[in-house]
C-alpha cells in the first residue's frame, strides 16, 4: 500500500488592523481635512467647519478663497463638484472624499457616533435632521437677498416679503428651540442655522423671546465666535457676494 504524506494546514493569517481611537470609526492614522473658501462669505464652508470645532473633532483647514489663483488652479483637484465645502479622509486630492454639507454632517455622524453630531434619542435626531434639511434645502429668498457678509452691516438692506415669510418661518423653529440650542446641545442642526444667525446681525433683523435667546447662544458659542473672527480679519472683496456695497470712487 503506498505511503500517504499529510500536509499540515496552516490558519491564514489574520489582515492588521489599524489602532482606533474611541469613539471613532476611522483608522487612528488618517487625519482629516476641510476644503472651505472665504469665511466672511461662504455659508456653506461654516457649517461643517463649526460642527468639527463645536464637537471637538480634530480637523485640518485648507481654504481656497473665491476668485484666487490658488482656487483657480487647485479646486479642480480637491473638489468633485467644483464646490466647498469637501472632506478628505487621508491627503486631499487622494483620499476619501465627501462633499455637501449634509453629507459631510451624516458622514461624521459615521465617522463619529458618540461625537454628538446628531442627538442620541431617535426622535430628536429626525428632528434635528429634518430642521438641517429645510434649511439646506429652503429659504432661497433670505439667502438670495441677504448674502452672508459676517465684517458688514447693511440694516434693512434685503428685505421683502418672501424674505419676510423665511424670517417668520426660521423664528419659530427657533421659539421651539430646547435651550441653549435647538435640542440642548450643539449638533449639525445648530450648524447648519450659523449662518443664518450672523446673517441677521447683518441686516438687522431684530428677533423676539426664545428665537432671539437662541440666536444669542449660536453666536456666542465659542465655534461660531473662532469663526467670525476669521471672517472679519479677511480683506477680499468679491463682487459678486457684496451687492450693497457703496463702489469706491
């Protein structure tokens, strides 16, 4: 009878792993980064850029600011759609990259679960997420009339019914709110409502009760505060974000 050899099976090996940090679902070694443009300008660059800093996610900034040679020449590469916001997992221009607003604030969400980006009950976060979606996808009259410009004042300027109707609407959300911020602690909902509050210092539109203690809270908040500072130590003046600027002669 022919001798019979046994081969000895040996266990694959398992992949590694990279070290996680608590509270994350993304390797410890990939860092993260936001591509914003002006911030005495560009809304949609703050509201993800306040969120990392008001949950204390650790981030990179790169702006490309509006009408520069470096937006010119990098924005291709770092931005899928051509816009800002974008937030790269890993170098910007290789990595992971999600761009919008909302969808950078459900990506964190992923990325971070016991960050705080949504509120942990089931149905606050519906609401939180219901309130980001009107305002991302809504109010195009006040954003159209009253363009964010954190560094001016321009009291009355913008101001018109349908602009009126969106004022009206945004006060009540903001007369429900669960103080200090819309369901107590600040989440991607507050974020997504910081500019609008800068907006109304802007051109003085004057609020009432809650809506008013709300909007004193989301100023004063300490990312919105870092935020506007840098916005009013910007000097570009882009045309086309100034319409009731005074031409210089």
């Amino acid at each position: 009878m022919p001798s019979v050899q046994f081969q000895t099976l040996r266990r694959p090996r398992r992949p590694a792993i990279l070290p996680r940090i608590r509270g994350m679902n993304v390797p410890a070694a990939t860092s993260l980064t936001l591509v914003i443009a002006n911030k005495n300008y560009s809304s949609w660059s703050m509201r993800p850029w306040v969120l990392l800093r008001a949950r204390g996610v650790p981030f990179q900034e790169r702006m490309l600011k509006f009408e520069s040679p470096e937006w010119r020449e990098h924005i291709a590469q770092v931005s899928p759609s051509g816009l800002v916001p974008v937030l790269w997992e890993g170098d910007p221009g290789t990595g992971f990259a999600t761009w919008d607003t909302l969808a950078i604030a459900e990506r964190l969400h992923e990325l971070f679960p016991d960050r705080g980006i949504w509120p942990a009950d089931a149905r606050l976060r519906a609401q939180a997420r219901s309130a980001a979606a009107e305002m991302h996808s809504g109010f195009r009259a006040l954003r159209g009339a009253m363009p964010m410009n954190i560094r001016s004042r321009y009291p009355g300027k913008g101001m018109n019914a349908d602009v009126a109707k969106d004022i009206a609407r945004i006060s009540a959300l903001w007369a429900a709110a669960t103080l200090p911020y819309l369901f107590g602690e600040f989440c991607a909902a507050d974020a997504f409502y910081a500019p609008v509050a800068t907006r109304f210092v802007t051109y003085g539109v004057e609020l009432k009760g809650s809506a008013r203690e709300y909007q004193r809270a989301l100023l004063d908040s300490p990312a919105v505060k870092a935020w506007s500072a840098g916005a009013i130590a910007e000097t570009e003046f882009v045309a086309e974000d100034e319409p009731y600027a005074v031409p210089s002669r």
